[in-house]
C-alpha cells in the first residue's frame, strides 16, 4: 500500500497480512492480542537501520516483524518468546532494561555496547522486530576485538512460533522462516552451521566470563597482597600472577583503542570470535577447516580453564 502526498513524499506499507488480520477481527475485545507475523526472508544482509537526512528511502526492518496490541499498557512484565519448530526457545524479549556493560576502568576505552532489544507496552499497536539471532555471546568492560563479534547467531530457516506473555497469559502464533530462494543450501547444511556457530558463541562466552572472574578474583586478592604476615601476602602475589596469565592468553589485555589488535596479536577469544564471523559469513555449511580451527581454539581455551582451575582451586569460565 503506498500513500502519497501530492509529489512531497510518500510512504510504502508492505504488512498487509497486519490489515487483513485487523478487518478480518475487528477491534480487539481481549486485553492483549498477538496478531501472526509475515513470513520473513533469511538474507545476508539489508534492513539496515537508522534514519539519514537526505532524500532516500529506508529499507524494510530485516527480520520478523511482530505486531501485539494492549488494551492498557500492562503493570508487570511484558515478553516475547521465539520457540523453534521443536517447541524449544530461540530468544527471547521483555519489556524490562537489562543491566548492559558500560565503559570500562579509566585506562580501558573500549566502546560501550548497544543497549539490548527491549519490548514497548503501550496502550494500542505495539511492534518488535527480532533479527532472526538467537543470543549473543557475553561481553565485559572494554572488550576490543578486532575482525571477531559476540553477535549471537541467524536463524535456520524453516518453522517457529512466537509467544507473547502480558501479565501471565500467554497466546501463540506461529510463522515460517524463508530460505533466500535464490540458494541450494539444503535443510542439513543449515542445521550444521548452526550447531558450530552456537559451539563458537559458548566457547566465546566462557572465555570472556572468565576474564571476568579472574578481574573479580584479582580484585578480592589485591588487598592480600599488602598483609605484613609474609606467606599471605607472597602467597596472594603467585595466585595473582598466574590467573593473570590465563587471562592474558584469554584476552590481549594490552588492548585500549579500536586499532591497539594492529600492534598487539589477537588472543583466544578474539580468534574464537573471528571464526564465528567466518562460519556465519554465508548461507553454506561449514568448512573442514572451520571445525579443525575450533577444535584447536577450544582445546586451546580447555587447558587454560585448567591452569586456572588448578591455581584457584575452582572453575573460572563460569560454567558450572
């Protein structure tokens, strides 16, 4: 549908399944209504967001566009839920604000992350676009990669429903991921780029919580360090230093600017990161060498997860 206002500008509406579904219903009578989304295209790219000044057109959101109406907005918790073809949870969203990563300690200026995707609630038509991701792999203060990501990964095409929950009831409508039609890429290659890019993101997450845990443990130790009884304070300085060095195999902890990777090399989990863009790069499964290179990595990651564990006495990839 497009509107046009005598040659100054004009607006395209392709949700036409949204009107349908509104004439076919009529207005709502229930407090909340899910109405079923568009089957979306899984593409490469497009549907950037942001809007410009200059006289051009923006492209349609890329991902599965879901419209829920609100008789009032709700007082409790408002989410959405994406479940697979199995009934098993993709992602998921609410209307509550995550606690996010903000800039680091003074000496790191590592940018500061995008805020999570958050649900609107207000009273009428309310619109969520998921980007077809399932979650991303955790992230800390300051972390720089360079050429890696920790965005979680796409979809398989193929069958899902979404969940909306507004003050405990839960309604469900169901849609279908489309395959860009242009490709052969079967069913089974999908599954298994998939299943290495979700083996990539949790390897990624252990990694960086246990950077994470390590900075916790130094911070707990420090103190230690400045006791007047000898064999505590010594004994405070060993630990110190060797969960130093896991966590500077873990992470180039020399990093403090976007381009710092050109002078210091990348470390385990910015390869790790690396790979998962490799692996996500195309609608194909993956390479040999992508699976050799995350054994590697992984085995890699393992042994220090294992120095750690025995310097501290506990896990510190946060893994329990």
């Amino acid at each position: 549908m497009v509107i046009g206002t005598e040659g100054r500008a004009f607006w395209i509406f392709d949700d036409l399944p949204l009107l349908y579904q509104i004439m076919a219903g009529g207005a709502p009578t229930e407090d909340a209504k899910l109405y079923q989304p568009k089957n979306p295209y899984r593409f490469g790219g497009g549907g950037r967001g942001g809007r410009s000044t200059a006289p051009v057109g923006e492209n349609p959101a890329g991902g599965a566009t879901v419209y829920y109406w609100l008789k009032n907005r709700p007082q409790g918790e408002v989410t959405l839920e994406f479940l697979d073809a199995a009934g098993k949870s993709v992602n998921k969203f609410s209307t509550r604000e995550e606690p996010r990563p903000q800039a680091g300690p003074e000496d790191e200026e590592g940018p500061r992350l995008p805020p999570p995707a958050r649900l609107t609630a207000q009273a009428g038509l309310n619109r969520f676009v998921w980007n077809l991701r399932y979650p991303d792999a955790s992230s800390f203060p300051g972390m720089i990669l360079w050429a890696g990501t920790t965005i979680g990964p796409r979809a398989s095409p193929g069958k899902y429903s979404v969940k909306l929950t507004v003050d405990g009831k839960a309604q469900t409508e169901s849609f279908e991921v489309m395959k860009d039609p242009r490709l052969e890429t079967s069913a089974d290659d999908y599954a298994k780029q998939l299943s290495l890019s979700i083996q990539l993101r949790d390897k990624l997450t252990a990694a960086n919580d246990a950077v994470v845990r390590i900075r916790e443990l130094r911070a707990q130790l420090e103190p230690y360090t400045k006791r007047d009884a000898k064999k505590i304070a010594d004994a405070a300085k060993v630990l110190i230093e060797k969960m130093t060095a896991v966590e500077e195999a873990l992470y180039q902890t020399k990093n403090r600017a976007s381009e710092d990777p050109l002078n210091y090399p990348i470390k385990l989990n910015n390869k790790i990161a690396h790979v998962l863009i490799v692996v996500q790069s195309s609608d194909n499964q993956p390479t040999q060498q992508s699976y050799m290179v995350y054994e590697e990595l992984a085995t890699q990651v393992n042994a220090e997860f294992e120095k750690a564990r025995r310097a501290h006495g506990g896990r510190v990839d946060g893994v329990q």
